[in-house]
C-alpha cells in the first residue's frame, strides 16, 4: 500500500526567502506524485505533478518540486516566499499501475512572514 | 472557484443523528470522490464513484454510504452519528478515473456532532 510523509507540521520562512516543504513517498512501482495546497476554508487546490521525465516540475504560482526516486522524495520549492504563500500543503501519491487510491500525506503549514 | 459544490457548508447535529452530505461535480466530470478531513488524521480517503459504479473504498464505516446518481451528483450519507465524526468532508471530481489526473476539490462540509 501506498503511503505519504510530511516530517513537518509547521514550515516558517520569511517573505522573499525560499521555501521548502518536504515530502516522501512509498508505493509499489512507479509512483505518480502531487501537491495540492488549501487556503483557509477552502478546498484543495491542484498546484503540480510528477509523471514521469524531468525531475523537476514546475506548477502554480511559482511553486517547483523535484523528484528523487534514490531518495523517494517529492520536496516542493519555490524560490522566494510571499505572505499570500502562507497556507496548508499536501504532498499525494497514487501507485501508476493498477487502480489504486490517492493518498494524502498529513499536511504541512506553511507560513511566511512579511 | 474549482465548480464543484457541496452543501451543506455547515451541519451541527447530535450523536446518533444522520446526515446526508450532497456534492455536485463539476461539469463533464464522471468520477466522485469524498474524504474525510480530521485534526488528528489527515485527509482519509473514504469512496470512489465513476459514472454511477463504486470503484474503490478506502477507510469507510460501516455506519456512512454514499452513492452517484444518474446526473452525477453523489450524496454521503453518515448514521448513527459519534463525537468521533466531527470533521471536515470533502467532495472531489474529475473527468476520468486515470491513475495521473489531478482532481477538483469542493469546498467541504464541515460536521459538527454534539
């Protein structure tokens, strides 16, 4: 069975710093990997995804996330942090064969500071 | 806005009450999903329909069902209501079932049993 890590409730970083959300995986297979965020009283919004190919993949709002396979990690990155970046984030993986669920890690809070 | 609705947005009920959850997908899209969003737990897959059909379970009591109408709208019915399922209910849609799609998240419906 699949499953997600998020090590970190909280990640604080002030605005114009850059940010990292970390996020490992396990799945059987290849995995087909996904952030999604989710602003106060808000659904989940879809940000990027890992396929296959390059190892980094860039998404919305300027958010990036690089594959490791050696690792099995799926770290989100963005270059310089703004304060409208300060929301919950979810790092998903689904096994690419066979139908299998989507399953959300825990969520990382991120909050950036002016 | 993702165009996916769910109401109601609030529901205050007491303990062995039932409540129905009911979501509209957006536009064109077949596939219906619900999890489960909870302090303690994350976000936790429960159900899964494309096009009427249940296609995969995740960690559903015996006590919630939930079913896809002709239309496409899915309602999740929850009975024999605890404190435990105080939580944050989420509908997600998409057009198709594949393993890399990314889905559309309602806004939820947040539960509170008293």
């Amino acid at each position: 069975a699949q499953s997600v890590a998020q090590p970190e409730d909280q990640v604080n970083v002030a605005e114009g710093n850059p940010l990292t959300v970390k996020c490992t995986y396990s799945v059987s297979g290849n995995p087909y990997l996904f952030w999604y965020v989710q602003y106060p009283n808000r659904g989940l919004q879809f940000l990027l995804k890992y396929i296959t190919g390059d190892n980094l993949v860039k998404g919305s709002y300027g958010f990036e996330a690089e594959f490791n396979k050696s690792q099995t990690s799926f770290h989100l990155k963005k270059p310089s942090a703004l304060v409208s970046d300060s929301a919950l984030y979810f790092c998903a993986v689904r096994a690419s064969t066979g139908f299998q669920k989507l399953v959300f890690g825990t969520g990382t809070r991120l909050l950036v500071s002016p | 806005d993702s165009g996916v609705t769910q109401t109601p947005k609030h529901l205050i009920t007491a303990t062995g009450q039932r409540v129905t959850l009911r979501c509209s997908p957006r536009s064109g899209d077949l596939s219906v999903y619900w999890y489960q969003q909870s302090l303690d737990q994350g976000l936790q897959f429960l159900i899964h329909y494309y096009n009427g059909e249940e296609r995969a379970k995740g960690n559903i009591l015996e006590r919630f069902s939930a079913q896809q109408f002709p239309d496409l709208h899915s309602e999740l019915n929850l009975s024999s209501l605890e404190l435990g399922d105080s939580a944050l209910y989420f509908c997600a849609s998409s057009v198709e079932p594949v393993q890399d799609e990314k889905l559309f998240f309602g806004s939820g419906t947040q539960l509170s049993v008293l």
